[in-house]
C-alpha cells in the first residue's frame, strides 16, 4: 500500500515537472503522430535508451549522449538540479536489501535531471550516512555536488534490482500480430514516465550503502520523430 502511494505521488510530480519543462523550454517539443511508423519508432527508441542506461555507470553521461544525437539541446548538456525540501521514506524491500537496522540514521536527496528545458529524469537517492566518511557526508550535506562523485572513493559499484519500460507505444505481442495496429489520426500519447531503475550502490568488498530508483520522463522522446 505504501509503495502505490508512493508511486501515485511520483507520477504527479513527474507530470508537474514535464508540464513545467515544456513551458520553459522555447520551441514546444514535436508532437508524435499517432501511425503505426511512429509507435514502432518510439518502442524501439525507448528500448535503445533503456540498454544505453544499463550498460554504463553514469546515467548523466547516458542522457548527455542522447540529448545530444536527437537534437535536445545545442549544446547538449545535462544539469543535475538537487530538489531541496524533498522527502521520502526508504521503501522496506530496499531497507531489506540494504541491510539497514533498526533505527539506523537513512538520509534522502532527490535529483532531477535536465538538459534544453527538458526535465529527463527523476532520482531518489536514500544512503546510509554512517557507512560513508565525514568528508562525504559533509559534501552531501552542503553542497549540490552529484551522489556518484561524492562516494567515488568507495569504488563503488552498481547493481541493478529491476529495469522496467513503464510504457509501450505498442501492445503486448505486437510482433506476432499479422498486422500493426491502425493509427488514430491523433497526437501520440506519451506518458509522463517511461522508464524506471532501481538499483543499490555498494562497496567494493560488497556492502550496500545507498538505494536509487530513477525514473525517466516522457521528455526523453521530445524530438521529432525520425521517420517525420
């Protein structure tokens, strides 16, 4: 129950951040057309995306890359903006797989990510102050300074619980179908979330230190569709 609300929550504030991201952004972002092109089109795009974040460390660097080959932004530059006054309780299955006692201290930051006026994703960030040092502890307390950079000492590594495509442009067993779907003559409708990890960060000699689930918005698709 706590996690349905928590995720209820989620999603208002991810369709908020779009919403305020388009408004901010000075040229709209293209309109998909509801065609059987453009959904095939998008499916793959979201599947592409979604093996790009899995297969490196740093989803900065992931959205960077791709901000920059679909024209997002010029120059194509992420901005981490920490989300301060935020608050969110460590769901218990991570508490669980974090190994956090009872009562042990959990710190919370929340990090959005952005690139042209295009809100990209969504993190929350839960960590275990107790398991890093005094210097990264104070780093994370007063400074904007990215999670992964702050604990790079640790040589940390990650490790993904689940990797989830919230969306599909297409329904399940498409492929199979004898036939793609008609369109409809409308505007595609993409969802303000997309895509979901959740993962941990542990040490190198195995201990879990900080739990992430990241979500990706709808804004990742904020270019016009390759096949127009």
């Amino acid at each position: 129950m706590a996690r349905r609300h928590w995720l209820a929550g989620r999603a208002a504030v991810l369709s908020a951040l779009a919403a305020s991201a388009s408004a901010a952004t000075p040229a709209q972002a293209p309109a998909w057309p509801d065609t059987p092109l453009a959904r095939v089109e998008a499916l793959a795009l979201l599947q592409t995306l979604n093996a790009d974040l899995l297969g490196h460390d740093s989803a900065t660097l992931t959205l960077e890359r791709w901000c920059g080959a679909h024209g997002l932004a010029a120059p194509a530059r992420v901005v981490a903006e920490r989300v301060r006054g935020a608050d969110e309780p460590l769901p218990e299955d991570l508490r669980a797989r974090l190994g956090a006692a009872a009562g042990e201290p959990v710190k919370y930051r929340r990090v959005r990510l952005a690139c042209g006026g295009h809100v990209l994703s969504e993190a929350d960030n839960w960590y275990l102050p107790g398991r890093l040092t005094a210097a990264m502890n104070r780093a994370l307390d007063t400074t904007d300074t990215p999670f992964g950079k702050v604990v790079m000492p640790l040589r940390f590594h990650r490790q993904t619980l689940s990797a989830e495509l919230l969306w599909s442009p297409l329904p399940e067993g498409w492929e199979r179908a004898g036939a793609l779907p008609p369109g409809k003559g409308r505007p595609l409708a993409i969802p303000a979330e997309v895509i979901r990890h959740r993962a941990l960060l542990a040490t190198g000699d195995g201990r879990p230190f900080a739990a992430l689930v990241e979500t990706y918005t709808g804004q990742v698709l904020g270019f016009a569709p390759p096949g127009g």
